[in-house]
C-alpha cells in the first residue's frame, strides 16, 4: 500500500470555472469515452474489472452513493496491465447540489501514484498491496463525490484504475456497486483559489550522500549532537545505523535506517551540498522492523547560519534555527526488509508518507526532530528508513542592483540589489568599468526576510572622479 497525507482548506470554496463533461462508449483515442467491456461502474464493482478512459488525464468518476459518511481517505486499486495509465494524483470534490453542473466544494487532493504491482481482472479480489491510500481531514458528507485524476504516471493511451472507494473515519466504505456512477472529465480550474495546488511536479530531490549530516536531539537549549554506541536511552545510535542512512538514497533493510536510543525529540541537521535551497515537500520512508519506533511527528527547522560539525556532544543552539513547519504523521505499517532505491518523485515505491507544506524561505542547513514516535511505551529507540526533501533551488536569481543613492553632504553611498536569503555576496566597485579590482566589501550576508539586501552607507571610494560604477557578485 502507498500512503500519503496530504492538506486540505475549509470547506467555503467551490470548484468554480471547471467544467464536467459526461462521457459516453466508445473507442475513440484522446476522447472521453470507455470500452463497453470497461465502463465506469466497474470502478465501484468491488472487483479486480477496471475502468478505463481514452480522455487520459482529468478523467474520472462522479459517484452518488446511496449512503456512507463523510470521507477522510481515499483508496484506488491498480488494473491489469500498462502501469502508465495509472493514476499519479487525484483530486475530490462533493456537492449537494446538481451531480454535472453543481458547483463541487474541494475536499482533498495529492500526489498518489500507484505502485507497479497489478490487479487482475474479472471478478478477481482487490489486493491492498496494489493500491494507493491518502488520509485527510475533513467531516463534510455530500450527495454527491467528483473524483478527478489530473495526472498518470506514464504516457499512454487511457487512464485506467480497477477500483475506486471513500472510507469515513469508522474505515467504511461509502461507494458501493450498482450507486449511480458517470465517467467524466474536467476542463478548467478544479483548483479553489485560496486551496492546495493540484499535485504540482517535484522540482527535484535536495538531498544528496555528499550532505553534511549531523544526528541528535533538540533540548531546551539546542541540537546535541550525539555518538555512536548501543547505550540504551542514549543520544546514540549503532553503528550500522548512523544519521547517514537516512540520506543514503535507500529504505528497506536494517542497514538503510536512521536509529536514536533517545526516541524522543530525536533528529538530524543537513546541510545540502546544492547551497540555499527552499523546501515544501517531504517524503519518509518506514524502517525494516518494530513500528513502534516510526515518528508521529515532525517539525523541520531552517537556518542561514554556517552549521559546522562539531563532534558529539557539540550544541547548535536553537535560537540560530526557525520552524518552517511540523505536523503528526502517518508512517503506514508496512516494513520493507530489504534495502531499495527510492526512485524518482513522485515516489511511488516502498512504504512511505510524502507531505507537502507551504514554505518560499530558502535556507542552507535543516533541522529535521521527530518529538513523537507510534507507541513510545513499547519501543526502545526512534528509526526511520529514509527522508527524501523537494524543493526549489533559487540560484536563478541574478543580484541586479536596484538602487544606489549617494549623499553628497557626507560623500557616503548604499547600494541595493536582488537578493536570495543564506546567500552570501561581494561587492565591487570601478571607477571606469575595467578595473575591477576594488572590493567594497567581500562577505555581505543577504537579508534573511526580504527578497533585496542594502550594504552602507560607505564611504565614496574615489572622490577625485565623478563617476564610479559598481558591481554585485554571488561569494
Ligand atoms: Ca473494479
Ligand atoms: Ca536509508
């Protein structure tokens, strides 16, 4: 099973300027329409018989279910064949209004990629293995449920999935064979514009084995790093298991994970070898054994500070780090006893829990602290497999300056420029656009919370001249 959890809005907004189109029978490529062999009831059949839609992506179902509560997760069951026709997210709507031409309050959305394993057909059972879960909050029933799959997986000629289902918070099913069902695809927005974006595209991994990485705990005062050794209660970890593992690029196995004896409030600093980075989008992997190590929570910290490997026992102080977010998590049960490549986002292999955040600070180093593990009583230490982050890389912003203002009652200067918080920058000055060679200042640290950084007032470098020029450059 694939498991994710993904954020949801209140419930005040509407799908508005989306159009749903019924589809009908057919054969036609690229159109909204199904074999008759593979309508789309046969996506609440309860069976392994698939649904499949030539209109590729934004197709899916409207379901009116003849009973059930509010929805707080969503499951789909993989077909027979083409894993590229898979869903890669989906994205659920409810109204009470008109099933076709009512206006669907947004409910959740996410990634969600189905793993490779398939379903048969037929009559043949849905096996969990071959499907794909995201948990959400919400407690809002409807008449009647959009379920949209804006992205496949791959590039084929259909969307296809055996099975579609809702589950309340009591773990029961809300569609059921033979409830009215129409296959559908969307045009337009189906995003509320104040709600989660519809499944964006990962803008690339940040993470890397080449990252200083540093394991410990968050105390009152600050990060202590800890050491490697089997001490029980201890900030320490085996030596097999270091806070390496947990950016290896693997999950699976005793030897791909991330162990702390002190269980709570134990964690990691990284600091990605790819420079300030912005990150709003984490994925956990579980470890190989005893669930109830698996974190509950998590809370991500960044900084602009230079984090420096001191050596166990060393404190980074808290008051260097701010939260970016935390939040429970819902690590799934299933283990995965040998070592594995995550792959490439979306992640659609091992157990995992991807969450997606809302962050646009970039920052050089991350403080990652599990306060919270499943079952603290029984389990004598925290573990996790493997973190993945995804983020935005803003190296593209050139320091253009923006403004110079020169007094000439004090013959001082300051200079603004386009700015990336944790970037660090040089400034020079020419008083005839070759000579390069004078350095106004060579460390000047960006502004943490501004998108411009202004060094000065200095001093007029050459008052002889009645012209100076001056130049900005990433350190
Ligand atoms: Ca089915
Ligand atoms: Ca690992």
């Amino acid at each position: 099973m694939r498991f994710v959890l993904v954020s949801t809005i209140t419930l005040a907004s509407v799908a508005h300027s989306a159009t749903i189109t019924v589809g009908t029978e057919g054969f036609a490529g690229g159109v909204n329409n199904w074999p008759g062999g593979e309508p789309p009831s046969a996506a609440i059949d309860g069976a392994g018989q698939k649904y499949l839609n030539f209109g590729k992506e934004n197709t899916g179902i409207v379901v009116t279910p003849t009973a059930g509560g509010a929805p707080t997760s969503l499951t789909y069951w993989a077909a027979n064949d083409s894993p590229n026709r898979d869903p890669a997210s989906f994205w659920l709507g409810g109204t009470n209004g008109d099933s076709v031409t009512g206006d669907y309050t947004f409910i959740a959305s996410g990634l969600l990629a189905l793993p490779d394993s398939r379903n048969q057909g037929g009559t043949a059972e849905l096996l969990e293995s071959n499907s794909a879960t995201a948990s959400f909050t919400n407690d809002a029933s409807f008449t009647n449920y959009l379920v949209v799959f804006p992205t496949l997986k791959g590039n084929d000629n259909s969307m296809q999935v055996a099975d579609v289902q809702l589950f309340d918070a009591a773990g029961t099913g809300i569609f059921a064979p033979g409830d009215t069902i129409l296959g559908v695809q969307v045009d337009g927005a189906l995003v509320p514009d104040d709600g989660p974006l519809v499944p964006k595209p990962s803008t690339g991994l940040l993470l890397s084995t080449e990252d200083q990485i540093i394991g410990g705990i968050l105390t009152d005062t600050g990060f202590i790093e800890g050491s490697a050794s089997g001490a029980a209660n201890g900030n320490n970890w085996p030596g097999g298991e270091p806070p390496e593992e947990l950016i290896d690029g693997s999950f699976g196995g005793g030897g791909a994970k991330y162990l702390n004896f002190f269980k709570l409030n134990t964690g990691v600093i990284i600091t990605p070898t790819v420079g300030a980075s912005v990150v709003d989008r984490i994925t956990f992997w579980t470890a190989n054994d005893a669930e109830s190590r698996d974190p509950a929570s998590f809370q991500l910290y960044g900084t602009n500070k230079i984090i420096i490997k001191g050596g166990p026992g060393t404190t980074y102080p808290t008051t260097d780090f701010t939260l970016i977010t935390e939040g429970a998590l819902e690590l799934p049960s299933d283990r995965a006893t040998i070592a594995t490549p995550i792959g490439d986002p979306p992640f659609s292999t091992g157990p995992f829990q991807t969450v997606d955040f809302s962050n646009t600070k970039t920052y050089t180093s991350f403080m990652l602290i599990f306060p919270t593990v499943k079952d603290a009583s029984s389990a004598n230490s925290m573990q996790v497999s493997e973190v993945a982050f995804e983020n935005v890389i803003n190296s593209s912003i050139d320091p253009a300056i923006t403004e110079i203002n020169y007094d000439k009652a004090t013959d001082m200067i300051d200079v603004t420029w386009l700015s990336q918080p944790g970037q660090n920058y040089i400034l020079y000055y020419s008083p005839d656009l070759i000579d390069w060679s004078t350095d106004i200042a060579d460390s000047i640290e960006a502004k943490d919370d501004s998108e411009v950084t202004t060094f000065g007032p200095f001093l007029n470098p050459n008052t002889k001249l009645l012209k100076g020029f001056f130049r900005v450059k990433k350190n």
